[in-house]
C-alpha cells in the first residue's frame, strides 16, 4: 500500500463516513501535494476491492464506509452526516420477498440530526 493509500484509510478509520473532499483535504494536510485525482481513484479502487463500502445518495456526494458488513445508514437531510444503522433480521426480511437469496441490501433513512439546524 502506498503512503497516500494509508493516508486514505488513516482518515477512514479515523472519521468513519466521509467523501472524497472530506478525505481529499485530510490527506492534504500529510501530503500536500495530493491530487484529488488520486483520492478519488483510490477510494473507487479500495470500494471495487470491498475493503470499504461506498454509499450512493444520489444527487449528492457518495460517502465512504470503512464498515463494509451489512448494515444501513441513516442520513441528515441537512448536513449529511451519516450514521450506521443495524436492523436485526432485515436480510431475512427481504429475503422472504424476493425469489431468491439476498446477497447484501443497503437502506437509507433520512433524518434532521437537529446538531445543524
């Protein structure tokens, strides 16, 4: 792993939910002359890889998950803090509604975390 790839996940298991801009300016503050560029790429390369989980909002920045076990998230419609959510039986839930086995789910939940009113 290359020292701009630990600086990456340094900053994942340091923050926990985070995005490319987020991890971007963290790392920039080891490694000035970071490009975002790279960030991206290695945030896609280590989600391609499952060694993190990417979390698509559509219409807003993905975040990044160090987390990569099936769980949810809930996230604030204000700031866009997202928190794990565990729901106990939810593979079994949605198991017993599709044809076949679920291989992993993802729901999201939108809240106001009222920390950003």
């Amino acid at each position: 792993m290359t020292k701009a790839q630990k600086a990456i996940m340094e900053t994942l298991d340091t923050h926990g939910h985070i995005t490319a801009d987020f991890a971007f300016n963290e790392v920039r503050k080891q490694h000035p002359n970071i490009a975002l560029g790279t960030v991206y790429r290695n945030l896609n390369q280590f989600a391609e890889k499952k060694l993190i989980r990417r979390i698509s909002r559509g219409g807003a920045p993905d975040i990044f998950d160090v987390n990569v076990h099936d769980h949810s998230h809930a996230i604030c419609v204000n700031c866009g803090e997202a928190r794990d959510v565990v729901l106990p039986g939810m593979k079994e839930i949605i198991d017993s509604h599709v044809e076949s086995e679920v291989l992993g789910y993802e729901v999201l939940a939108y809240y106001g975390c009222g920390k950003c009113d």
